[in-house]
C-alpha cells in the first residue's frame, strides 16, 4: 500500500489512538475515545479506573465527543441526534447535539440544531430552557468568531449543578445565567467596546470570563456575580499588536487568585508567562502554551510549554504556593518531543500513560507503526535564529544535488519544526521522491518568544517570504546538496496562499509551487482572524490588497484539492527535472 492510501487509511495513523482524554476530578477515573485498531475510523468510549488499572468499553462507535460529570460516574454523548448515558437513564424528546451532564450527574443539557436550550432534570423531564425554533437566535451555541479563539463550547454548567451560563447569539453575542426553572440573569460588560467573548470558565467559585475589543489590542478578565450579573474587572490586556491570552487561562486557583496569561517584555525579557493577581508564577525562560490545571496534594501548576527549543514541547509543574525565590517550574517529560497532559485529582495523564504519585499506568492503543524513522537535521538559522528543518531521502549519498520542496504547511502561524516523528511521515514521503524537504518556523509562529510571534502585524506576507528566502541561502552552508536553481514550495490554506505568493513574487527563488485549497481573499477570511494580522479592511484597504493572491495561468503553480498527492509529484517531478 502507498504511503497516500495508507494515511488516508489510518487516519494518519491516529486510529486505535487514544485521544479526548478526561480525568475524574477526584482522580479515581480516565475517560478516552480509541477506535479498535489501526484501519477503524469509529472511536468507542472508554474508561480507566486509576486504582485497578482496568479499563471498560463503554459504548461502541462512532462516537465524536462525549461529555461528563465531575468525577465521570455518569458520561453523556450523542449519535445520530439522540442522546445516549451512562450512569443515569435519561430520555431527550429533541434532536441532541452536545450532551453534557452537570457536575453532580444529576441532570443532563444538551443544545439542539434550531439552536434552542434544554434541560433534562432529576425526574427526567425534559424542558426548554431557553431560545424558540425560527426566531434566528441562538442559546448554547458557539458564534463563529468563537473557534479563531479556540472556544468550542457555547454554555457551561455552575459547579453545583443549579445553573447554566449561555451564549445568546443573535447578531451580537451576550452571555446569561439560567436557572433550571425558567429565571435568568443577564451578564453585563461593555459588549459594544469589547464584543469578543474568548473565553468563559466555571470551575469553582464565579465564571471567570475574558472580553476583547474588536481590534484585540486590548481585552479584561472580569469574574462574573452569579446572583446580579454584574462584573469585576481581575486583569486587563493589552498589546500594540494583538493580544494573545494563553489558553486554560483565566483559572481561580485553590487560594482564591485568578491566574491570567501575560508577556513580559522589558528588563531584557520576551516572555509568555503567567500570573496569578499581578504576581509573576512561571520563570521567564519558560514559554508558556497551555495551562493543563492544577495537580491536587501538590496544588502544582500543571503547563504544557517550551524551555530554550521551540520544536520541543514538555510538561512543567509550577509552584503556586506564596512565598520567597522567585517563580520556579520543573519538567515533568523527559525524552525530547512534543508532549501533552491532561490533569484531574491527584492524577495527571501525559501522553498515554496515567500517573499517579511514583504510579504509571500504561492507556491501551492499537495503532499503525509509522512507515518512516525520519531524521530531520534541526537547526537555527540567520541572525533571527529561525527554527529549520532539512530532510533527505533515505540512504542520499552526500554530494549528490537534488531540487528543494519548501513546506509550507498550513501556513504562517503553525509550527513546522518539531520533533514528532508523527509530523514528518508525509514530508519523508516527499523526500524518498527525490527532494530534500526544507521547513522553516519564520517570524509570526508561536514558540520562540511574543516578538518573534507579533512582528508580522500588517506585514505578514513580506516577513514570511523573506525569512524562507533568506533561511534557505543560510543552510546552503552546512548542506551544499540544496539545488537552489530547482526550488519548489506546497502549502495548505494560508500555506497555499504563500505558496502563490512565493511563486508570482519572487520567481528568482521559487521554481513552482503547490497550492491545496489557498486561501485568496483575507475579506474572505472570518474578521477576528483577519483583523488579528491586518487591521479592519476598511481602514486597511491597501494591506488587504497587498496580501492577495490570485492563482496566475502564467506561473508554474498547481492549485490542487486535498489529497491529491499523486498529482502533486508528478507535477513537481516535472517542474524540477
């Protein structure tokens, strides 16, 4: 089998995988999704029981996401619109989509397709809780602008199960507290100056919310009042460029502090950091991607970051406690790697083992062995110290020339270069072809430092063509095999989008390029994502017009759909021969 049809097949090797892992929050269980083996695309439900170490099947596939109570005796999920549990009989009288039960697994609510509310109580009536069908206005769902902050989710349950804070979507988008008997409460912030709701937590204590302005140069972390609505304003935002809070961010931390995301950049520091009420947790060295929770017993921080090397992502475990010696983290992972974690209890779940104290659990998987041991050479390169990665095909004789494939990926903002054999399978299928694969993390990538990140603001198109440019002239150096009047550049969405510009722009450079469903238009694109980079379009017309790229009949450019790598090789064989 090709390695295309193989992929595809295994769903990129991820089937039999465990993955949307959940722990109890007293610890005692780990829900997951895995499929049965490595050809299986329907993932079924399972759960762990920490202190046996026996694991359950729960309900057969295809399940897409299930939701639980907080120590997971009760687990809710939907297929085909109706509702299915466990732990409780609860019977829904709509079309279900994302069930979840509350807390105390008492109840179950869940939104439907009309975009209504329901409430399936202790006695197993099912009622509307808020919205009406055909009105236009929707209750529990996520408003588009919500996933360019990585927000799914469109309610929350209140920690004891008596509420339910929900997004009303009806143009504009506003937050309220309901109750189980038909009573609200609206949530009140200035949503005319900070219309982006990023994101909302309630986990103890009163929802913590984060609020943009539409710009995103600035935004507050206000905790909410659950009895008037009225709110508190913990932490404001604030960036000349964007503002980029960190996500699981804002947390209330056990001792009553409201952890927030920052960046320090004075004093000689250019730091993503955290901090809980002003004071700084997390050293500066340590680039902070993700707060994972926090790890009962130890009332440790657990974070998902980077420490010195961009292309490696570790667990860190971060004091909380007040006291004297600055801010310290320890590294939890030890192989180098792109490592994550999954916290609840006393019990944390980093990659596909369960620990608990000195304890390891091994989580059962059956997946497909990578078909390839790709090694690619990292290094950093140019006085910017741009992350890169060169790749050749197996067993190349050094000496031996061949034309170059730029990778560009999905673009500017997602990181290429990192050390997870998982991400290099498709780019070592390339390589084998006979190209030596180039990969480059330019300005505007996340995981080396916030100016590193934001320099690209309104310049994105001029700084990432000359960081790949001038990246790819510094490797000549150390690998003189890099044929560069034979350089070809892929890349999909915005790295198709790239990938048009590199070609029509500086055709000196880039021979031919592949185009996977680009990205032409950035009015196309959704405003908050957009804007992020560029600024409104009516304000910046002329860096809307600078940053489009119409796919040319006279360029060496293949736009092409996803999957059709077959395609792809030969027209890049073609071109570079």
């Amino acid at each position: 089998m090709d390695y295309p049809e193989l992929a595809a097949r295994t769903g990129r090797f991820r089937f039999g995988a465990p993955h949307a892992v959940t722990v109890g929050g007293d610890g005692a269980r780990v829900a997951f999704l895995r499929s049965a083996g490595p050809y299986d695309p329907a993932s079924a439900l399972w759960t762990l029981t920490v202190a046996s170490g026996a694991v359950t099947r729960i309900a057969d596939g295809p399940i897409d996401a299930y939701a639980g109570s907080a120590d997971l005796s009760v687990l809710a999920w939907a297929r085909d619109g109706h509702l299915h549990c466990s732990g409780i009989e609860r019977t829904a009288t709509a079309p279900v989509v994302h069930p979840r039960p509350d807390p105390t697994g008492r109840a179950v609510a869940y939104t439907t397709p009309d975009g209504t509310l329901r409430v399936i109580g202790e006695d197993g009536e099912d009622q509307l809780l808020a919205g009406e069908p055909g009105s236009g206005v929707s209750w529990g769902v996520a408003e588009p602008a919500a996933a360019e902050f990585g927000r799914t989710r469109g309610w929350w349950w209140s920690p004891d199960g008596s509420r339910i804070l929900a997004v009303r979507s009806a143009g504009t988008v506003s937050l309220h507290l309901l109750d189980l008997y038909g009573g609200w409460v609206d949530v009140h912030w200035d949503r005319e100056t900070y219309p982006y709701l990023v994101d909302v937590r309630w986990s103890a204590g009163n929802p913590l919310i984060t609020v943009l302005r539409r710009s995103q140069q600035h935004g507050l972390v206000l905790s909410v009042d659950p009895r008037t609505g009225e709110t508190q304003v913990h932490a404001e935002l604030a960036d000349a460029r964007w503002v980029e809070p960190v996500r699981g961010t804002p947390l209330l931390l056990p001792d009553g502090r409201v952890l927030v995301g920052g960046e320090l950049a004075h004093d000689g520091f250019d730091a993503r950091c955290l901090f809980a009420d002003g004071s700084l947790l997390t050293p500066p060295e340590l680039y902070v991607r993700r707060v994972v929770g926090v790890l009962a017993g130890t009332q440790e921080l657990i974070v998902e970051g980077t420490e010195g090397e961009p292309a490696e992502q570790h667990v860190y475990a971060v004091r909380t406690a007040l006291g004297g010696g600055g801010a310290k983290s320890r590294r939890l992972t030890d192989e180098p790697g792109w490592h994550h974690a999954t916290v609840g209890g006393d019990v944390m779940v980093v990659d596909h083992t369960v620990r608990r104290g000195s304890a390891v659990l091994p989580m059962p998987t059956n997946v497909l062995p990578l078909p390839y041991a790709p090694q690619p050479a990292l290094e950093r390169v140019t006085d910017r110290r741009l992350p890169t990665g060169v790749l050749y095909p197996a067993g190349h004789v050094t000496g031996t020339r061949l034309p170059v494939l730029i990778e560009f990926g999905a673009g500017p903002g997602h990181q290429q270069v990192v050390v997870d054999p998982a991400r290099w399978q498709e780019r070592q299928w390339w390589a084998d072809a006979g190209f030596v694969v180039v990969s480059v993390d330019t300005r505007g990538t996340p995981g080396v430092a916030p100016s590193f990140e934001k320099v690209v603001h309104r310049r994105l198109a001029d700084v990432a063509l000359t960081d790949h440019i001038d990246a790819l002239h510094a490797l000549t150096g150390k690998h003189p095999d890099l044929d560069l009047g034979r350089v070809a550049v892929r890349g999909t969405d915005l790295g198709g989008w790239l990938a048009i510009l590199a070609v029509q722009r500086r055709p000196d450079v880039f021979r031919c390029g592949i185009a996977v469903d680009p990205v032409t238009d950035w009015t196309a694109l959704p405003p908050a994502y957009a804007e992020r980079y560029l600024g409104t379009s009516t304000d910046n017309a002329e860096i809307y017009d600078h940053h489009a790229a119409e796919p040319s009949g006279t360029a060496p450019l293949l736009v092409s759909p996803t999957g059709g790598l077959s395609e792809e090789l030969r027209f890049l064989t073609r071109e570079c021969a």
